[in-house]
C-alpha cells in the first residue's frame, strides 16, 4: 500500500485480528514521510456469499444494500450513521457464523429484524413493515 500522503511506500507496524476473526486490522507506516494510520481488512462479501432470493435466484451479497435497509430504519435516530455501522457488524458476523456461502434472503430478513429489535424497537417495526416477507 502507497502512503496516502507523498505515494511512497509503506510498512505494517502492528496488526491484530477484530474480536469476530473475520477481519483484521493493521497500523501502516510510510517509509519516506513516517505518516502513521491503520488500516483495516474485511472479507469482500459480494465475493464471498449470495443472497437467495425467494424465487431462489441467487445475487452477491451487498453489504451495501443491507447497510441502507439498516439506516432507513433508524431514521428516527441522530445516531443513526454510528448505529447502522454498529449493527451491520452485528448482522455480519451472525452472516459469517452460518458458514454458508448462500444466505437465504428471509433468513437475513429474520437476522436483521432480531438484531434490530434488540437495539431499538421502532427501528425493528419499520425494518420489518419493509422487508419482511411473513406479512
Ligand atoms: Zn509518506
């Protein structure tokens, strides 16, 4: 990885894995400018797991699209940029424990809307007034 400051090269000075083991992080050092920041490396999921649709078609994983379901149902929140982060992280690592390379989307609906609840139940209503496919 290039310095994000003068382009020169760089050197990990310390990593460790995140508590889940999925991903790891590392503090970057630049050779030439000394600039010190981290770094962090996570699975790329939409390489990684297919969503099953109910028609049992199959589709990446976005990390994205869940982020945004994440976030509209917190938009009653001001904290709702960290929340979301947070929750995410949650739901993913609950992803990763399946260990299954195709998550079936009524299972994710299911995983998001429990783990919503338990954060916030007016998030949980809305998340699951949208998405869920049992109404
Ligand atoms: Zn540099």
């Amino acid at each position: 990885m290039k310095c994000p400051y003068c382009n020169a090269r760089t050197k990990v000075t310390n990593s460790r894995s995140h508590n889940n083991d999925y991903s790891v992080w590392r503090r970057r050092q630049c050779k030439s400018c000394n600039a010190i920041w981290s770094t962090d490396e996570q699975i790329t999921l939409d390489t990684s797991h297919k969503v099953v649709r109910s028609d049992n078609h199959l589709e990446p994983f976005s990390r994205d699209v869940l982020f945004i379901s994440i976030f509209e149902s917190l938009a009653h929140r001001n904290d709702r940029l960290t929340a979301s982060t947070a929750l995410i992280n949650t739901v993913i690592d609950q992803v990763l424990s399946l260990k299954s390379a195709e998550v079936p989307i009524s299972k994710l609906v299911v995983l998001v809307g429990e783990t919503l609840n338990r954060f916030d139940k007016v998030a949980a209503s809305v998340y699951k007034a949208k998405y869920s496919l049992n109404n």
